[in-house]
C-alpha cells in the first residue's frame, strides 16, 4: 500500500470531517454525524507548538487523498510537560493496511526521540479490539477501565 505521512494542513479539513462521520470510524472515536466541517477547520487552524499532526496521503484515480490522521498533543501544563494524548483514526476502507502503525510510529519516534516525552495516554472503548491490539503491540499499558465514558450507540461504553 502506497501512502506518504506529512504534517496536516487545513485544506485536509474536508477529508477528516469525512472520516469523523463515516461508518466504521464514527463509532470507535468521539465522531457525530452532524459535525461540519469548519469546526475542523477551525480545530486545525488552532493548532499550536504542543499539538504533533500527521496525515497518511493516498494517490486515488491520480487525485490526492487524505485517508488517516493522528495527533499527538502534549500536555500545556509545565508540571504535565513529559506527557501527551494522541488519537487516531484511519479511512474505513484503509484500515489493515499498515498506515496506522506507520502513523503510530511517526509520532512515537518524534515522542522518544525529539521531544523526550515519557508518558503517552490514550483512551479507547474496551471493545475496540483492533485498536487495542495495535497499542499493546507497541508497548501501551492497560491502567484502568473509565466506566460510562462515553455514549455509544444507544448505551454508555467504558474506555
Ligand atoms: C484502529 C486503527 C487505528 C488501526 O489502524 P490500521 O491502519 O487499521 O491498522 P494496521 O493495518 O496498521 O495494523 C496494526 C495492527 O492492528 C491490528 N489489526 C489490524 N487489523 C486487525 C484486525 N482486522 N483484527 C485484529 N487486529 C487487527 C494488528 O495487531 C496489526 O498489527 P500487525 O501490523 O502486526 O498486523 C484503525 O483501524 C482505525 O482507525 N479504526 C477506526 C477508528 C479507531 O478505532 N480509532 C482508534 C480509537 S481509540
């Protein structure tokens, strides 16, 4: 599978209200249906010196797609300054490619080795098997189960 990782741009805003909505990405992150797409534009746009974002670009019938994203946004807090969030999500049809590991890797490698975090969190709900697998297989640690996190298909799901 052919795909570049380069930093977002806000043009890419488009392609990521597409991927918060769809089927097979909205469910496993915080996505909504009705989300427009200039709260992301707005969100990039916002982007600052602590928030790491990259996205996987894919060549489709010769035009330009942006099929994954990740970010990883470092706590602003001096006293939170070794840590970081990082969520990601990956095009319905992209996913078991390799781009989210890829991705994944991009920001650890920036994490260990550029900016000398120690601590990276994430939350995921706990029937995200695939996700789950990933992040243990590059090293993350269950901590705990954060029960009723979120709405989820007509039920309050843990992470
Ligand atoms: C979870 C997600 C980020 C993984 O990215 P991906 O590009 O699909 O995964 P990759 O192809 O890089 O595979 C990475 C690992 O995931 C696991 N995996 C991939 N496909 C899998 C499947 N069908 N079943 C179980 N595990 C699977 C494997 O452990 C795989 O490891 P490998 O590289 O040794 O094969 C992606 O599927 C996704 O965005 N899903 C929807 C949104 C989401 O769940 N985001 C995370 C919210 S916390």
């Amino acid at each position: 599978m052919d795909f570049i990782i380069r930093p977002i741009r806000v043009e890419d805003a488009v392609f990521i209200n597409e991927l918060r909505r769809m089927d097979g990405v909205r469910e496993t992150i915080l996505g909504i249906k009705s989300e427009r797409i200039n709260k992301t534009e707005d969100f990039i746009k916002g982007l600052g010196p602590n928030d790491h974002m990259f996205v996987a670009e894919v060549l489709e019938n010769e035009v330009k797609k942006v099929v994954g994203v990740i970010g990883l946004h470092i706590n602003a807090n001096p006293r939170l300054r070794h840590s970081a969030s990082v969520g990601i999500m990956i095009h319905k049809d992209y996913q078991g490619k390799g781009i989210g590991r890829a991705l994944f890797n991009e920001v650890l490698d920036l994490a260990d080795n550029w900016l000398k975090l120690v601590r990276i969190e994430l939350g995921v709900f706990v029937d995200n098997k695939r996700a789950i697998k990933l992040y243990e297989s590059l090293g993350f640690q269950i901590e705990g189960t954060k029960k009723y996190a979120a709405i989820k298909n007509g039920e309050y799901a843990d992470e």
